[in-house]
C-alpha cells in the first residue's frame, strides 16, 4: 500500500512533549500536564491578560454579571406565601365575581358573528304534504304485509300503488334550482 503523503509539512504543530520528561499514558498524567500547560500559558501572556482584565469592557461586563446575580436572587426572594395562598379579590385568572359558570356561553358569544341557524321549515305546500303522507302510508303497509300473512296480498298492492303515487308525486313538485339559474348551463351549485 501506498503511505499517505503530508503536502503541508510547514503548517504541522509539532505535538508537545512534557515538560518533566514523564510519558502520556496515564489519565492523571494528561491532567497534570494540561494544568502545567494552562500554567505556563498564564504565565506566558500575564501582560495581555492584565490588561484586559483592566479593560472598560471587562468591567462594564462584571457589572451586569453583578446586577443579574443579584435580580435572580431577589426573585428567589419575592415568593412570598401570599403569592400562593390567594391574592387580593379580582386580580387572578380565576377570581369570579359573581358570574356563574353557566354564563360562559353569554361571555364567550359577546364577540362572535355566529348567527344560530332557523329550524323553521316555512311554509310547505299541500301537494308536498300530502305526496309524502303517501309514502309513509306505503311504508307502513308494506310493514304490515310483512307482519301479518294472510292481508299481504291487499295490503301489499295498496301499499305498492301509494308508493308510486307518492314517489311519482313528489317528483313532479321537485322545483330544483329554476329560480337561481342565470343561464341554460348553470347547474345550480354555488359557493
């Protein structure tokens, strides 16, 4: 096999050595010797370190640190047995004053432009009645001819000649849509 070739040889770092001559193989050793080369880097940059220390920025940054240690132990502070065992009548979420919960449906519709919908049919007219009083004849006459055997031959024919009345009757009052149609291909649907 071929060996990976290094085309960058000048940007290697060459790995530290320690600097009491002891190994790497330990893990209390690389800690030691990480403390030793945070040490000597101290060291190395006290000036730089100093005076950044020194900085406005550094002490405009201790100040807030100060201030934000301080609110947050304040905060710690203000829990106060009243904020739990109930404040002052009317200032929480939950405080009623004399409403009932029954009321909900009278607060929560103040707002809405839900208009409740007319169960009234109107109006309905007599060849609709009496069309579908026929069919419900018919469905009971044919219950009855079900039920009891000797009367269904009459009662069957009786029942079958309302039904066609009746299905015939309501169709020809079916009005549609004739009313709405604006053109000869309107189909009557609408949006």
């Amino acid at each position: 096999m071929t060996d990976h070739k290094n085309s960058n040889p000048s940007d290697e770092q060459p790995n530290p050595q320690p600097h009491d001559g002891a190994s790497n193989s330990g893990p209390t050793s690389n800690h030691a010797s990480d403390a030793d080369d945070w040490s000597a880097f101290l060291d190395a940059h006290a000036d730089d370190i100093s005076s950044v220390e020194r900085s406005r920025d550094a002490r405009r940054f201790e100040k807030k640190a100060q201030k934000a240690q301080k609110k947050a132990a304040l905060s710690v502070n203000d829990l106060k047995s009243s904020a739990f065992t109930g404040p002052a009548r009317g200032s929480g979420p939950r405080d009623f004053e004399g409403r009932s919960w029954l009321d909900t449906d009278d607060v929560m519709d103040q707002g809405s432009s839900f208009t409740p919908p007319n169960p009234e049919l109107g109006p309905m007219r007599f060849g609709v009645l009496a069309f579908s009083i026929m069919c419900i004849l018919a469905l009971v006459a044919f219950a009855v001819a079900i039920l009891v055997p000797q009367w269904s031959g009459t009662v069957g024919t009786v029942g079958g000649i309302l039904m066609l009345i009746g299905g015939v009757g309501l169709f020809t009052q079916l009005r549609g849509h004739r009313q709405t149609r604006s053109d000869a291909f309107d189909d009557g649907a609408r949006v």
